[in-house]
C-alpha cells in the first residue's frame, strides 16, 4: 500500500509499505478520508514527540475491510470514525480519569501508524460505526470530541459572555458548542472575511474581522463590544500575538482557554500579580477523553452544523500541498482522500 512516511523531522516521501492485517480484536480499515490538522504541522516539524518512522494522520474516516479473531460487533464493509487513542487504564494518569497522559499512551498519528495511508490497523473497540454520517461530516468526529472535552475542562458558566479567537475548523467547531453550552452570547474574532461567514451562519452572535497589521483596531472593536471584559476568552489560533491579547478581554474573575496549539518553543509573559489581584483563570485543554460518542451524537443531531467547514480534498500523492493548505487562509479544512 502507499503511505506517507516520515523519517526525520521535514522529511517524508509517499512510498510503498507493507499491507498491514488485522490481528486478534483488531480490525483493519481501507482509510475514506483522513484530516489534516494543525497537529501535522507540528510533527512536520518534529514537534509532539513524533516517533519514527512515522505515518501521520489521526482524523480518520475508514471501511472494514478486513477483520481479526475475536471481533464480533463489526462487519467487513462498515464505515467507522476511530478513536486515534490507546491507553493502558493502570498507569496513575489512567487511575485519575486522565488517559491522555497515560504513561503507555499509544497515539496512531503520533507515535504510531496513522491515517495518511491506504489502509490502518486499528482495535476494534476504537472504531466507532458512522454508516449513517457522510464521510465529509464524519471526518469532524476526532475535531469534535476534543472539543467537547475542552468544554468538559473549561466548565462554563451558563450565561457567559464568550469571545473566540479564530475562524479555522475549532474555532467553527468551539462557537457552536459554547452556544449548546450556555454562553448568552459567543463572539468569533479572525481574520478571513468568509471564514467569519460561516461561523455567523452556523449561530455565532457576534463576528470581528481582525487586522494582522493593526491588531490594536481589532482590541478595540472587542473591547466596545464589552466594556468590562468577557467572561471567557478562548484562543484557538496557536499564536502567541493572539494570546498576548487574552488577558485585557478578560473582565475581572474571567478565564482565558489556551486551546490552539502553539509551538513547544512559545512563551507567553504573564503578571503574577494581574492573576491574582484580577482572581483571572487561565486553563488548557489537551486532545480528548471519554468524548467521541458525545461527539456523534452532536454531529448526528446537527447540534455541530459542518456545511462549508472541509473546503480542500487532496490525493495522498499530494500531501505536500496538503499541509501548505494549513496556511492557505482561503482553506478552512482540508482532507486527504487515500
């Protein structure tokens, strides 16, 4: 089969490999489609702790084709999301309810095979059946689920006064579910113009467009918007210039989310002192936990509305080009059909 393959940081070929086949209790997929996150640039970069040799891609949309001994709840020719993640559930992370930090944490796109590839070996009780979405809707899931994990550690407040920063495919995804969390009102702050469009169009209350040239203009517009500062300012960007920006939105006894990721090498200034004198949160979020069903479920009943969020489809032979789409600002998501 072909795959993309990464040998060292920045350097890949999309070559030839063994098939792989399903062993006991694993089930192997023929890969529909595979999204390209924000997550693939950093380990383009040898960020995230990649381990190689390495076929990245953990968004993934997959047919049964193939399926090992002991497998009983799926079928050969059912379509299915799968959960990228494998923990042990004995580590001290796993024992707290925190698999994402599971000493054992196996990752497929990560440290392990991923979905950029023809076909992927995966446990069967990883794989989620969605014969019911379209393949462009379902490719949503893994984006969604850690979305709604975000929300399961932001906790928000009902009635609070949100700001997002960032239009790109979480900060579309972020805006709907803090509305279907309780927020009276969610502003999306951003750059693109049409990307702004379609997070009004999918509910959010209030668009800024934001000027990378003069980011003092936006800041005011935002501040206008809320004299007194949000309750909750989210960066879903990654970009230290943004999150500079967080704190002054921030009214007193607010939180900023650090949800975007940035580059391990960022670092962010911070007055101790505004902390704590302002009683300001700052939280994170990290990939999902116990959150993929609930991220069906709100893609089933259209609580997360996906029109107009995948713009880009790309061959795997194209993943180059792929990956320059994550900087295209005229891409909101792209997708790699192997």
């Amino acid at each position: 089969m072909k795959a993309v393959v990464y040998d060292q940081p920045r350097s890949f070929t999309v070559t030839d490999v063994p098939d792989p086949h399903a062993g006991p209790i694993q089930v192997r997929l023929r890969v529909v489609l595979a999204g390209v996150c924000g997550t693939d640039a950093h380990l383009h970069d040898g960020q995230f702790d990649p381990v190689y040799p390495l076929t990245p891609g953990h968004e993934i949309v997959g047919e049964v084709d193939e399926v090992g001994e002991g497998v009983t709840q799926l079928q050969v020719g059912q379509r299915v999301v799968l959960d990228n993640m494998q923990s042990c559930g004995m580590c001290s992370s796993c024992r707290r309810a925190r698999p994402a930090f599971c000493s054992e944490l196996v990752a497929q796109g990560v440290n392990a095979p991923g979905g950029f590839a023809q076909y992927i070996v995966a446990p069967a009780g990883k794989c989620h059946p969605a014969d019911d979405l379209a393949p462009d809707v379902a490719v949503l899931t893994e984006p969604t689920a850690c979305v709604l994990h975000g929300l399961d550690v932001l906790g928000l407040q009902p009635g609070s006064d949100v700001l997002v920063f960032g239009a790109g495919p979480t900060g579309l995804l972020l805006a709907q579910l803090l509305r279907h969390s309780g927020a009276h009102r969610v502003t999306v702050a951003a750059p693109t113009a049409a990307k702004l469009e379609i997070a009004a169009r999918h509910g959010a209350d209030e668009t800024v467009q934001l000027d990378r040239a003069d980011p003092g203009a936006g800041a005011a517009r935002l501040r206008k918007l809320a004299p007194e500062g949000f309750d909750v300012v989210v960066d879903a960007t990654g970009a230290v210039g943004v999150l500079e920006q967080c704190l002054p939105l921030t009214r007193d006894g607010g939180t900023v989310f650090v949800y975007g990721m940035t580059d391990e090498a960022d670092r962010l200034t911070v007055s101790p002192y505004e902390v704590f004198r302002r009683e300001l949160v700052i939280k994170g979020s990290f990939s999902q936990a116990y959150s993929f069903d609930r991220a069906l479920q709100a893609l089933r009943t259209g609580r997360v509305a996906t029109e107009g969020i995948v713009t880009h489809t790309f061959a795997l032979d194209d993943y180059a080009d792929a990956l320059a789409a994550l900087q295209d600002r005229a891409c909101v998501k792209a997708v790699v059909r192997p």
